[in-house]
C-alpha cells in the first residue's frame, strides 16, 4: 500500500499490515488531530482489503508503545471545542475496537494513558518482557480517554489502575487479561507477525461475523453506553479550570515535561527510590 504519513508507517507483511506510531524521539507520543488521525485513515484503507487478515499496532524502538497526547502540544480552548476534539479523538479507540479484523498490540515498551488505552483496545495483546501499561491522566485532573477496562479484567484491579493512575509491568498485565503473551523484546515482532499468520488460517466470513458478535455482547455489557457518557465526563474536568490541574499545566508551560511529571508523581513515589 503506497501511502505515505507524518506520524506512522504503513506496512505490509503477507497476510498482515503493521502500523508503526513513528515518533520515537516523543516517546511515540500522538500528536492530536494528526497521528491519531493517520492511524484512523491507515484502518480504514486496511478494512476494504481482504487479502489483510490482521493487524498489528506498535511503536518505534524499545522504550515506548505510546505514551499517550503529546502534552506540550496541546493548547486551552472553549469547552465545546474541547468536547469536539475528545470525541474525535475517542474515534481512534472505537475504530480500533470495531475494526473488521482483529488488531493486535505489540506492546514494545511504555504504554502510558491513551497508549495504554490503545493497546487494551486492540482484540489481542503481546507484551515485551519490558512493557508497563499506566493511565496516571487522573494525577492531573483528566480522566481515561475510553473506558474500556472495566470490560477486560475485574473490579478491584480496575480501581487501582484508574484511581492511582500507578503502572502495572508485563507481567501483572498477563495475570489480569490484559496480554496474551508476554516475550523478550526480540522476540515480539516475530510473536505478533506468527499471531496475525494464525489469524490468517481462520475462515474470514466467520472471524468477520464471530468478532461482531463479541462486539455486540459488549455493548449489551453496556460498553457504548459507559464510554460515550465518560468521554462527556472528561471534557467537562478538562474544561473545569480547577486549580489543581491548572498548576501543573503552568508548571508544563514554563518549565518543561521533566518538572510537570515531577510534580504529578513526586506524591506517589516511595521515599529513598
């Protein structure tokens, strides 16, 4: 496929399309309205194509899957262009969710709030053995962009991830349904591409039809329903101006990513590590 974006790379591997988040030097941070967009745009030309059984979603180098919004890109705007832009940037995660065929995260590193959310949208999930999945968003007063892991594991484990915002490694991921393999670095490329290959093997009509049928009993869980009325809930935090997460927005501003994460964190670090 001859298509050529800012953000990401498109590629093709027999039966098996690769989307690469291309922003090592951000941490493979998404730009928003414009990485995301591209990833939305590269599904959906992936989703007219029968010989592309399955897909893999993953970022550039060893160190981040995703690490969520670019921070230091975002500007302040009026509520209801806020609202505008959650939902359209909510769309990622639901094209993800209900794309004809099954996406795949290779989760090469951090996954950190809509990287996290990324990934746990994707219908399978390898982790690297150095992969941590975090949404801290609720340490400066945003919330998770799609509410999709009360579906995936149970309660008590959702309330820690999404009060705390602490993350969770490779393994806590594998115990809680959230990955299923975890792997050496090295070998995640390969794991990812024999998995889409597996996929492959399977009957399109019936892996179209039984994925829409999983996907309809999600939304009668309610899924649709929590994620659209969540998406709502944080565009009105966002838009609060509360005073709290106007500081460390100020603290961004004018001293940088490296102050603002220390200022977020530094409350929930153990003292001496």
């Amino acid at each position: 496929m001859n298509v050529t974006y800012l953000d990401i790379e498109l590629s093709e591997n027999g039966p098996v399309a690769w989307i690469t988040i291309d922003r090592e030097t951000r941490h493979n941070a998404l730009r928003m309205t414009v990485t995301d967009r591209e990833i939305v745009d590269a599904l959906r030309r992936l989703e007219t194509r029968n010989d592309i059984r399955a897909i893999v979603v993953t970022g550039r180098g060893r160190k981040a899957f995703c690490t969520g919004w670019d921070m230091e890109g975002i500007e302040e705007m009026a509520l209801c262009d806020l609202e505008r832009v959650v939902r359209q940037n909510m769309e990622l995660f639901s094209t993800v969710w209900s794309q004809r065929q099954p996406v795949i995260a290779a989760v090469n590193g951090h996954a950190v709030a809509s990287g996290a959310t990324l990934a746990m949208a994707c219908d399978m999930v390898v982790a690297a053995d150095n992969a941590r999945l975090a949404e801290p968003e609720i340490r400066h007063g945003a919330l998770s962009p799609f509410l999709i892991m009360p579906f995936l594991t149970h309660a008590k484990a959702v309330h820690e991830f999404y009060y705390l915002g602490e993350a969770i490694d490779a393994q806590e991921m594998l115990r809680l349904g959230l990955a299923n393999r975890v792997v050496p670095h090295e070998d995640l490329a390969a794991t990812a591409q024999t998995m889409g290959e597996r996929l492959a093997h399977i009957p399109r009509e019936a892996l179209d039809l039984k994925k829409r049928s999983l996907r309809a009993a999600y939304d009668l869980m309610g899924l649709r329903a929590a994620t659209e009325r969540h998406a709502l809930a944080d565009s009105i935090i966002l838009g609060a101006g509360l005073e709290g997460p106007r500081k460390l927005q100020d603290i961004l501003r004018d001293q940088g990513m490296r102050a603002f994460l220390d200022a977020r964190d530094g409350p929930f670090r153990t003292p001496g590590k």
